[in-house]
C-alpha cells in the first residue's frame, strides 16, 4: 500500500470508489482485524481468533482463509458472506492524525491509499458532491471508520480481560484436502475454555456485568466456522 494521503475536495474532486468487492478490488488477506463490537454478527460466518502483533499485543481477527494472502469468501462475482468486516468494508480509507499546531490539539483526518484498485474516476460512488460537501457513500465510510476508533478503548479493555484472566491459548489446525494437499495453521489463539470453567463466580459475575462474557461465547461458538472454511478450501482445490 502506498502512503495514505489526506482526503480533500479539492484533489480529490473527481474521486469514486468501487464499493463492489471482487479479486480484481480487493487485496486477498487470509485475515482481517474485528473489534468485539462486531463479534455478534460475525460469529455466525467466520471464525473469531486472536494473533499476537511484532509488539506482542493481541489483536482480535477473523480467518478469512487457510494460508498467506487467501481469501475464501472473496471470488471474481464478490463476497460469500451476509456480513463483512469493518476493516474490510473501510477500504480504501484510514483514519489518521495532523500534527498539533502551536496551542492546539492534533486532528483527526481521512486518508485514502491512492494505489488502491477500489478507486476510479469513471465508475462507483462519488465522494464529493458537486458543491463539495460529502456524498451519502463517503459519510457513511466515515462513520464507519469513526466507530471503530471510538471503540479502540474498549477493545482494549476486552483483550487486557482475556490476558489478565489468562483465558488465551495457542492453537493448530491440521486440514487434509481431498487431493492429498496438508495444511497447518499456527499461531493463533482461542479461548481455553478450561480456564474459562476454573474462573471465580464473582468474576464471571464482572465479567457478565461487562458485557465481556458475552463476548467470550461469540468467540468460542464461531469456532463451528472452521468446517466452513474448511469445505470451501476443499471447493477452491477442486475448481
């Protein structure tokens, strides 16, 4: 990806986005990053796992596919899933930080990747209207990309729970294709439901309270997603 550049009306007069998304649109990730907040309707089509960073921090991710730069729910005529991941749909937008000024705050600003291949100035939503303000479409990149930065904090707050009540565990995943083909898939983690049984009833109490223990169980039943993702491996091998 190229430097995000700062979205204007100017520039960026003529800018449209293909809102579709297809192989020819869209990067092929085998994972996307989710926040808690979409775990309710994204546990009934993929499977949510964690995965630790450079820093050793643990983000939360969907499995979009089995090994590097696969996507099985993406093909040529779109995305095979009712809901899509925010961090997907967001593109090719990013939220960014201007510099403070002398005696002011640090600004908030939207980025686009101008080597993305969702853009285009002949096809797709428009960004601008005519008289520069926001097009429907644009307005609604920007709320998305604003609730997920409002929602930092609590992620935050839901992965420091699972550390600090060590309720994440390493995980593998051996596939045996019908073609003969194995595949393991390492370095993720899910919830250890043994530690999850072992807690004390006043923190599960909390943990309920919070609303985090809800979450807990998002995760451990969109696990029933790996024999989906299995079998569409299995289609994308047979094709």
């Amino acid at each position: 990806m190229a430097t995000p550049v700062a979205l204007n009306n100017v520039t960026h007069k003529h800018l449209r986005v293909i809102p579709s998304h297809s192989t020819k649109t869209n990067e092929s990730t085998m994972i996307a990053r989710v926040q808690p907040f979409e775990f309710r309707s994204l546990q009934h089509e993929y499977p949510i796992v964690f995965y630790k960073d450079e820093q050793q921090s643990f983000h939360a991710v969907v499995l979009l596919g089995l090994e590097q730069n696969e996507n099985l729910y993406l093909s040529d005529t779109g995305w095979d899933a009712k809901t899509i991941p925010l961090m997907i749909e967001r593109q090719p937008f990013l939220i960014g930080q201007r510099p403070a000024g002398e005696n002011a705050e640090r600004q908030t600003v939207l980025l686009v990747d101008p080597d993305s291949p969702k853009l285009s100035e002949t096809e797709g939503e428009p960004l601008f209207l005519d008289h520069g303000g926001h097009s429907e479409y644009l307005q609604r990149m920007t709320d998305i990309l604003c609730a997920i930065q409002e929602k930092e904090e609590e992620t935050q707050y839901f992965i420091n729970t699972l550390e600090r009540h060590e309720l994440l565990e390493s995980f593998f995943l051996d596939v045996s294709l019908a073609n003969g083909e194995k595949h393991r898939l390492t370095g993720y983690y899910t919830i250890n439901e043994d530690k999850l049984r072992e807690l004390a009833e006043d923190v599960v109490v909390d943990l309920h309270k919070a609303g985090r223990l809800q979450l807990i169980h998002f995760v451990i039943a969109s696990q029933a997603n790996f024999a989906d993702l299995i079998d569409r491996k299995q289609a994308r091998e047979i094709e």
